[in-house]
C-alpha cells in the first residue's frame, strides 16, 4: 500500500529507495531537467533509474502532493504548469515574514549573528562569483539566515518551505547576468542598514529587493525556461 502522506526525512525509512527517487525528480525540477508540461510515464522514469515502478508511483504522489506534477489518465504524468498567482503570494508571505525579522533582529540586538554573510556578501565587484547555480544557492542562504537568526523555529519552518517552493523561479532570475551583480550590492546595502540599526532602512530595502525577484515571474517564457535547461541542467546532471 503507497504511503500518501509527506516523505519521511529519514534515510533508514523502508521508504528509502522512494525517497531517493523523489528527492532526484525535485532536483530535475528545480535544475531544469524537467521543466512545467513536460509529459513522462512511471516507467519511463524507472527505466532511466533503474528501479521497479512501485518506489516511483509513491515519489511521484508525494511530488503531487506539494503540487509540483499532475497526473492525468490517459497521458500518465506531468510537471506542473506555471501558476503565478500561486507564486506571487508566495512571494508576498516572504516579505512578511524578512520584514518582520529585520525587525526583531535589531531591536534585540541580535544582528551579530549575521556576520558570516557580511563576508560573503560585503565584497569588492572583483570578488563577486560569476556562477548562477551558486549565486542562487548564496541568495537563498541569506534570506534564510536573516529569518532564523530570530529564533522563531515554527517562522524558520514556514520560511524554508516557501523557499523551497520558489526556488524555480528565483533560479531562473539568476540566468541573467545583471541580476548577479545587482544582488550583490543589494544584499550589501541591506545588511549595511541592518548593522547600523536603521529598521525602516532595511525594511524598505528588502522590500525592494524581493519585488524586483517577484516581477520577473511575469516575464517568464519558454525561451527562459529552455535557456535555463541548458544552462543549469547541463553543469548540474550527473
């Protein structure tokens, strides 16, 4: 009987080989390799990972589940097409929740916990990385430091999953070589504003920096998505 409910994060789960499969599919997703409306079969996927179709039904409703693929009678399953509504909300909680915790790191004086990334990102132009892949893995781990730096686990928790499920887009912002740069000095000025405890600074400056990430998911077309499957899948499948 397939196990419905979310995948277990232990690896000595008798689901184990499932969860391998799942966790390999959300990377084809999220590097490209599957891109939204892709078609494929269950068995096309055991045959490429040489496992029986059984682990593969179940990664795949898991992947269902988080809205990720839809499975349809006669044409077997597919990656799930672009919804922007979907993505724009997401993208309206993440502001929320990184206002609220620039917020409350400065006012409890909590913002010497955000040190590392003034080395990473308070650099010279002739230090930035040049890598998409990585830029996009560093931004990620910015945003996600500022909110645990707050101490709030449950906060942590919804912010990690509402990261995960935009994860697409924002590499695909990435693809884009002045957005690179742009994320640089705008990573900067926000933690230059955090240190000097100018709250309404930060704030704005974050709100800034999100909605420019949010506008690109209008602009998304095919041409961006194939320019990103070569780009990332090409350096990333193995």
């Amino acid at each position: 009987m397939l196990d419905l409910k979310a995948p277990p994060s232990s690896g000595k789960n008798a689901n184990n080989l499932a969860i391998q499969i799942y966790t390999q599919l959300k990377a084809d997703i999220f590097d490209f390799r599957l891109l939204p409306g892709d078609k494929f079969s269950e068995g096309d996927i055991a045959t490429r990972m040489q496992v029986s179709r059984t682990p593969v039904r179940q990664a795949l409703f898991w992947l269902q589940r988080e809205a990720y693929v839809d499975v349809h009678f006669r044409s077997g399953w597919q990656v799930r097409a672009f919804d922007f509504k979907y993505f724009e909300d997401l993208y309206e909680i993440r502001i929320m929740m990184e206002t609220n915790a620039i917020a409350k790191l400065v006012t409890q004086d909590a913002t010497g916990s955000l040190a590392t990334l003034r080395e990473i990102w308070l650099v010279p132009p002739a230090e930035y990385l040049e890598d998409p892949a990585t830029v996009a893995a560093l931004d990620e781990a910015f945003h996600a430091r500022l909110v645990s730096a707050v101490g709030n686990d449950e906060m942590v928790r919804i912010h990690q999953d509402v990261t995960e499920r935009i994860r697409i887009i924002r590499r695909l912002d990435f693809t884009k070589e002045p957005r690179i740069a742009a994320t640089y000095r705008e990573h900067a000025e926000i933690l230059s504003r955090i240190f000097a405890g100018d709250v309404t600074g930060a704030q704005q400056l974050i709100c800034e920096h999100i909605a420019d990430s949010q506008t690109e998911v209008k602009r998304i077309t095919l041409f961006m998505l194939q320019t990103a499957r070569e780009r990332y899948g090409n350096q990333t499948a193995g």
